[in-house]
C-alpha cells in the first residue's frame, strides 16, 4: 500500500475537493441532527452522603457530558429532592423524569421479578451478575420485563457482596431472629418474614434515626464503606456477616423507556459506555473503601460475628421455598429466575477450580501473616 504523506493528503483532498465540499453541505446537517442539546433530570435512591452510590450517578452523568461535549447533560438529584429514593424508578415510568440511579429491588412490591434484576437471596455474586447481564442473556430478559413498566435498564454499578447487618443483640440461632424488627427490603425481608423476622423498608437516610430511637432493632445496608458513613455502629454494636440476600447488588440507570426511544443511536450507546464506567467506577469504590472502613469500625468497639451455619441453613431453605411459591404464579419471575439458577450452577462449578482455590490459600497466607 502506498505511504500517504500529509503533502500527498492535501493534494489529494485539492483534487477532490469540490466533491467533499458538496458532501459536507448534506452531511454537516445530517450529524448536527444526531447531537441535539438535551437537559435530563436523574433521581437517585441515595443521600448525597453516600459517595459510592449518588457519587456513581454523578459520575454516570459527568461521562454524558464529556463524550458529548456538554451537549447531553443530566442534572442529578438525592433522595427526596424530586421524590423519595423508594420511589425513583416510578417516576421514571410516569415520566416525571428521565432517569433514575436505583436499585430495581425497591420495586418489589410491584412485582417480585424486580428483585432478580438487582439481588435475591443466595443469587449470583457480582462477578456472576456482570457476566450473567452482559453474556448470559440477564440484560435482554431483564429489558423485556421492564419494558411492561414504560422503563429501559442500564447496568451501572454493583456493591458486591454485602454485610449481614448491625444488631443490638447477638444471634447465636435462627431462635434470635424470631420478634426482631429490622430494616430489611424486598425479597430479603419476605424470606426474613418467614424465619420470624419482622422486616420493615426504610430509606438510607431513614434507617439511622428508627435504630436510634429502637423503632427497629436491627439494619442492613451495604458494608463498611457505606455503613460508617451512616453511622450505625454508634447505636448497634454487633456487625454480622455474610449478606446471604445480597451476593452482589446491581444498581441500574432506569431511563424512560419512550425518551430511550426518542434518543439518537448515538446518544443511546453514549449512556451504554458512561453505564459501564460507572459499574467499574463503583466496585473499584468500594473494593478500596471497604477494608479501611471495616478496620476502623472495629477500633471503634464493632464486634464482628458470622452467622451460623445452622442460621445460614434456616434462611436458605425459607428462600428456595419462596422462589418456588413466585415461579408457580409469575411467568416473568419463573423465566428470569431459571436462567438465573442454570447460570448459578455453573458458576459456583468453575469457582471451585480456579478463583476459589486461589482465593482460599492467599486468605490462609493472611491469617499466617504471610503476605
């Protein structure tokens, strides 16, 4: 192939020139078409407090502007500046905004298939939630089931696996869970229900006030990064863990589905690419965050406990009969959450060989203080 100088390019478009020229005539209209200026509003579920989560929208809508050259711009808002944070995704379906930074799980009470978008009960963890959207045909079967509620969904975060919670009290037995009241949503809280919990849904920025006053006994939120900032360990001093109802929580940008519509094809694959910025942008938060937090919640005085197995096994049994109670009377909730398991399975094969058997000897080098 022959070299093309820069003399040789500007000779070259000389010799062409009148034909570009005309060329640019049709399509400098045709592209300033396909980069409208668009002003957007996006609701969160979160306080501003929560530099993870709202930090994340911002960042979403930071990535918009700079790949449109501020031609796209969307205006974030906290929980309860437009509506509350339990309420984001509603008003993206009414129309009330174009966007929201939520958690799909809030929406439970809609429909249970909500929670299969974002975390159910030993679920997927997150690395599996990633690959399950983007490979295992999660994201097409989720945006089928969300186009019924007038919404279109982004995966654009995820905490990875959860803490169990703060608790006035320890819990030794599933017996300890029975009468306690705890701020604890959706599918989680009706599995909760069964093994005698009384769950209640709260706010982020609701949560910490109700513990406070022993309206509630016990919280979940996310873990130590977030959890620290809200302050919890002050009124709870028992920290358990795992969060066997969240393995990975996926957070979602719902946007309208007809102003998803509406949008130029680049302009969608723009809000795409910032979505998949700010997944990345989130785990790397709270992966660098997580471990400083735990250490200075426990030099506070937190006493950490796992739950037993015998209270892990209690729970697990109360979750596999409520999947199956929903999948006999909701075809959504029963095709999501077939792919789902099938997904499981395998996953949970391939992490024993590889990533499991690494992971379980460098934490055994940690606890020989040998790193």
């Amino acid at each position: 192939m022959a070299r093309l100088t820069r003399r040789g390019f500007i000779k070259r478009a000389g010799a062409v020139g009148a034909g570009t020229a005309a060329a640019a005539v049709v399509a400098a209209p045709a592209i300033a078409q396909t980069m409208p200026e668009l002003k957007w509003r996006m609701t969160a579920s979160w306080p501003k407090s929560l530099d993870a989560l709202y930090g994340s929208a911002e960042h979403f809508a930071r990535s918009v502007a700079a790949a449109t050259d501020n031609k796209f711009q969307i205006q974030t808002f906290a929980a309860g500046e437009i509506v509350g944070g339990l309420q984001a995704s509603d008003a993206v379906s009414a129309g009330t905004v174009e966007m929201a930074h939520t958690a799909p799980y809030y929406y439970w009470g809609k429909d249970p298939t909500f929670a299969l978008c974002c975390a159910t009960p030993f679920g997927l963890n997150a690395r599996m939630q990633n690959a399950w959207w983007r490979e295992g045909g999660g994201e097409g079967l989720a945006n089928a089931f969300f186009a019924k509620h007038n919404i279109y969904g982004l995966l654009a975060g995820n905490t990875l696996a959860q803490m169990g919670g703060w608790f006035r009290k320890e819990i030794n037995t599933p017996d300890d869970l029975k009468g306690l009241k705890m701020r604890i949503a959706g599918f989680a809280g009706a599995v909760m229900a069964r093994v005698g919990v009384i769950p209640q849904q709260l706010a982020g920025g609701d949560i910490y006030p109700a513990l406070e006053k022993g309206t509630i006994d016990a919280t979940e939120w996310v873990g130590p990064y977030d959890d620290e900032k809200l302050g919890f360990y002050k009124v709870a001093k028992f920290y358990y863990y795992p969060g066997w109802w969240e393995g990975g929580t996926m957070i979602h940008v719902h946007v309208n589905k007809a102003k998803w519509e509406e949008l130029p094809k680049n302009y969608q694959q723009v809000l795409r690419d910032a979505a998949a910025e700010a997944h990345n942008h989130t785990i790397a938060r709270y992966d660098a965050g997580n471990p400083q937090a735990i250490k200075r919640l426990v030099a506070a005085g937190t006493q950490l406990r796992p739950f037993s197995e015998a209270t892990l096994d209690v729970c697990h049994k109360a979750a596999n009969e409520l999947y199956a109670e929903i999948s006999a009377k909701n075809e959504d909730f029963k095709k999501i959450w077939d792919s789902i398991k099938a997904f499981r399975l395998d996953q949970y094969l391939w992490l024993q060989v590889a990533d499991g058997t690494y992971d379980n000897y460098m934490m055994v080098q940690h606890r020989k203080k040998a790193l």
